[in-house]
C-alpha cells in the first residue's frame, strides 16, 4: 500500500515542478487545447446521436412493448458514452503527447537534469520523425489494448450490480495503468526501453501506477482539468520512471547522507 502514497506523491511533485517552471508549463498548454478542442466535439456529437446509432443497432428491439425497448436502448447509450468517455480519457494522453512530442520532450529532459545528482539527462539520440514514429506506433498499441479492455468491461456491465459497482472501479484502474504508461513512455523511450519492457516494469509496481495514474483518470473527467495537469503529469512521470529504474536523484542522495559525527570529549 505504500507504493499508493508514493505513486500519488510523484504526480504532486510533478504539478510543483511546472508550477516553478512557468514558462515551460505555458507552453505545455497548448498540445491539450487543441486535443480538448477536438475530443468535445466528438463527444457532443455522440451526446446528440448516440441514441440514433444505438436504434439502428438494435433492430430486434422494434417490436417490444413500452417501456421496454426504450429502457434497453437507454441503457446501451449509457454504456456507449460511459465507454466512449473512458477511450477519450485514455486516448487524450497518447494525441496531446503526439502533437505535443518535441516540448514534453524537453520538458522531461529538464527534470531529468534537475534531480539527476550529475546533472545529465538520457538522450535517444534519434532524429524528431524517428520519435514520432515510434510513440505514434506505440500509443496505437496501448490504444487497442485499452480498447479490448473497454470491451470487455462494457459486456461485464450487463452483469447485475457488479456492472454497477466493481466495474467502474476496474475501469478507473485499467485507464490509470494505460494513462501512466504513455505519460512514462516520454522519459523511458528516450533511454531506450521498449514498449514490451515499459509494460513489464509498470505491471511489477501497480500499486505505484495506480497511485499515480488512478487520481490523474479521474481528474481527466472534468472538463478543461486534462489540459492544465498534462505537463505536471508528464514532470511527475519522468520521476515516476526514474523510481522504476532504480536511478538515484539528488532528494534520494540527501536523504541516505549520513549524519556527521558529534564530537565527544
């Protein structure tokens, strides 16, 4: 439980880091403007249409009494825009941070130096279309992971209370655990780890992604939230990524000096 209040710490820390760096958070504005911009309208014009898709979905249901056929189909266009709601939450991270690439880039790189007790930071050494090909092709890869998942909790939600219950908390989890690994991905594909191993280190420290990623979910679902804690997120990421590495910072240094001896007479 304790890797919890450490997950949740680091995603403070990050928040602080911007928040004394302000010309850096400004312009980490930006990316998630845009992404908000674009993820409203489709889920307003969801909002709008949803119960026409979901009409021209269920044919079958045509013919049953009131108020039956109106109960069911207002139910699957919950679910459908419960469902959509969690892609966005997910999928947001992984757009703002592909239009966003070369400033989360050197936001990163910038915590790196500053708690690094030698002052340097990982670079990938890759050209910038290089970058953005790997983190395009990989946010794909998280996206249908996340997608299959959605899924599977949309069919779990039929299921009577659980639907109700457990299955809104596993789904804050999963879009935690996805939402950290694209915010880690920033700081780990500079220093060379793969998406592979990226998905092995997070999932022998969920509790630690879960501290830190669940509360970040949950505040993705009010409006305008996403765009001002994404570069925070991001900060507090790179650290986050530095504890699943073992790399020491200058905090951690500190702390393991030892006292000086008191002089005895």
């Amino acid at each position: 439980m304790r890797d919890l209040g450490v997950g949740f710490g680091y995603l403070l820390k990050g928040q602080r880091w911007v928040a004394q760096n302000g010309r850096q958070y400004g312009f980490g504005l930006l990316p998630g403007l845009i992404t908000l911009v674009l993820y409203a309208a489709a889920l307003v014009a969801l909002a709008m249409w949803g119960d026409d898709l979901v009409a021209w979905a269920t044919p079958f249901a045509d013919d049953w009494d009131s108020p039956w056929a109106g109960l069911f189909r207002g139910f699957l266009t919950a679910v459908l825009f419960a469902l959509a709601l969690l892609l966005a939450v997910v999928t947001f991270t992984a757009v703002t941070l592909l239009v966003g690439q070369p400033f989360y880039e050197s936001l990163s790189e910038r915590v790196d130096r500053d708690v690094s007790p030698d002052g340097s930071a990982p670079e990938s050494g890759l050209p910038l279309w290089r970058e953005l090909w790997i983190s395009a092709r990989d946010s794909l890869r998280i996206v249908v992971r996340a997608a299959l998942w959605g899924i599977l909790l949309f069919g779990l939600g039929f299921i009577p209370f659980v639907g109700q219950t457990v299955v809104p908390v596993l789904g804050f989890m999963v879009t935690g655990f996805f939402l950290t690994e694209e915010l880690t991905a920033v700081a780990l594909q500079r220093r060379g780890v793969e998406l592979r191993e990226r998905l092995t280190l997070l999932r022998a420290r969920k509790t630690l992604v879960w501290g830190f990623g669940t509360p970040l979910g949950l505040s993705f679902l009010v409006p305008f939230v996403a765009v001002f804690l994404m570069p925070g997120a991001v900060a507090g990421a790179t650290l986050l990524a530095r504890d699943l590495l073992g790399e020491e910072t200058d905090e951690e240094r500190e702390d393991d000096t030892p006292e000086p001896k008191r002089l005895t007479s």
